[in-house]
C-alpha cells in the first residue's frame, strides 16, 4: 500500500466516497447493447456510440457502478460533439466479470492491517481496471484518446495517464479525488445514503442492477482505492492537457478534492459549478459537455 494508516482512516472513514448517487447522472433513454471482450484473462463488457471516426473518448463509471448510471443524456451529448465514446463496465460489475468468489473482504480487519502498515487485501487495484481499459482500446485499435472517468472512474483515469500516457490525449476528471489524506470527509448524510446501497437486501438486488448498482462490488474495489492511497506524488509528473471538473456542493467529495486534484496536475484547468453535487445535474449537464468539447479543441 503506497499511503500510510492516515490516508487509509481518512478513505476508511468515508468507505462509500466513491460512489455515484443513485439516478445521479442518468438521463432518459437507452444506451446501445453491450458487447464482450477478453483482455487481461479478464470478461470486460462495453458498448460505444458516434462515428467511428470521431475522436474516441472513453467513458469509466464509479464504485459499484456499470455504465448504465451515465444515462444517456451524457454520452448522447458528447456523440454531438463529435465524439467516438466507448463506455466500459468494470470488472466486477455490469456486464463484466464479477469476483464473487474471490469473497467480501473484512473491512475492520484491513483498518488494523493498514494501521501496522501493511498492504489492504484486495482483488484487484486501481491499475487492474486501468488496464482492462487500455487492453479494450488494444482490441478497438484506439492508439490514443480523451480518458473521462468520473468518482472513482477518475481515479481509473488518473491511473491511466499516470501509467499509459501515449495512450492518452487529455484526462478528464469528474468529481474525483487526489486521494490525499488531509482532504475533507464526506458527510454524515451521504455515507449514510451510500451504505445502505451497499447494504442492499437480497430482495432488492435485482432493483439495483437494473439501475446499474452492484452492492457485493463496492466492498472489493473500495479496497482497490484503498490499495492506491494517495497520488498526489504521481499526478505531480503526469504531462498531458487535464480537464479537473468538480461540483461546488459535492458532499461525498467535497470540493477540496477536485481543486486538490488539479493543483497536483501541472498546467490543469479546473471548473467548478454550483448546483453540482456529486451528480451532473440535467441543468449543469450542457455546461458540462460544453467544457468538455471545449478542452477536447484545446488539445
């Protein structure tokens, strides 16, 4: 584990920070059907929208959430723009492959392992799902593109410039997190309304699926968040045009974060939007997409 036991208590504190709220950026209509590969000995489902010769934009989701939480609003947006967007489900959850039998690992546990400085348990990390993603571009025969992930999917994207940068034209983080450990915590309110999607009934599971929620997930890759830490000392050497977007009354991660993130970046642009909480509002959204299309030209 890269972070020492305050960067963990400051994550462990906050176990859901990760997480888009339910309905949070999903708009109406239907997104494409998705499509399988293999790549890293590993099932990865996809699906993509816009003219294949556009310019690819790839598209990565938050903790315990597939593709289906952006809606299609937001990417439909983007295709208007002139994009090639590939959406991609992590591995364990969507469409792809889950780790069910990997089990569920004990929080409390890795808390005091952490403490001792030792590694967390974990499935997979961070650069795990970094390189599922990379490994999709391999099999569409993208050499480069724009790299947006949101919540966690920003810090899958960081990971990507950090450890792929020829494959990357530009990073595009949305509410996202250095991973810092003097950051703010969530609120008491928003850890509360996260955990009780990961504490999820039986019964309701099916509900969460088809919303695009994945409970038994958010344990497993909270510990690859854990496993990463902080990364500020990477994102300080990261040397690609950067686009930090961050909504001004995020409660999960609050603005610090996204300012923090960027201050990391050299030369980052960082836009922030009242209204905008750990969602991308159907009001913000235009601003968004716009700032978006317009760091895209920049490049």
């Amino acid at each position: 584990m890269k972070s020492g036991s305050k960067s963990f208590l400051a994550f462990f504190c906050c176990i859901p920070l990760l997480l888009i709220t339910t309905g949070s950026i999903a708009g109406d209509g239907a997104l494409p059907p998705l499509n399988t590969s293999t790549v890293n000995a590993t099932s990865i489902a996809w699906t993509e929208m816009g003219n294949p010769d556009g310019t690819p934009l790839l598209m990565i989701m938050g903790l315990g959430a597939s593709h289906v939480v952006w809606g299609n609003e937001f990417p439909a947006g983007l295709v208007d723009k002139g994009f090639r967007v590939v959406l991609i489900d992590n591995r364990d959850v969507g469409g792809s492959q889950k780790f069910d039998d990997w089990g569920e690992p004990v929080l409390w546990w890795n808390f005091l392992k952490a403490k001792m400085g030792l590694e967390v348990s974990h499935a997979y990390t961070l650069s795990d799902m970094g390189n599922d993603a990379v490994a999709l571009l391999d099999q569409l025969k993208i050499e480069r593109a724009h790299v947006l992930g949101a919540s966690m999917g920003g810090m899958i994207a960081q990971t990507i410039a950090i450890e792929h940068p020829e494959r990357v034209i530009s990073l595009i983080s949305i509410m996202s997190s250095s991973g810092a450990p003097h950051l703010p915590q969530a609120s008491k309110e928003s850890v509360a309304a996260i955990r009780n999607v990961a504490e999820t009934s039986e019964e309701d599971v099916a509900e969460m699926h088809a919303k695009g929620f994945y409970p038994a997930a958010i344990p497993r890759q909270l510990m690859a968040i854990m496993h990463s830490g902080d990364r500020s000392k990477d994102l300080m050497a990261i040397d690609l045009p950067t686009l930090v977007i961050h909504g001004e009354d995020d409660p999960l991660l609050p603005l610090p974060h996204g300012k923090h993130t960027a201050e990391m970046i050299p030369g980052a642009e960082f836009v922030s939007f009242p209204g905008m909480a750990h969602n991308i509002p159907e009001d913000v959204r235009p601003r968004v997409i716009d700032a978006i299309e317009v760091h895209a030209r920049q490049t």
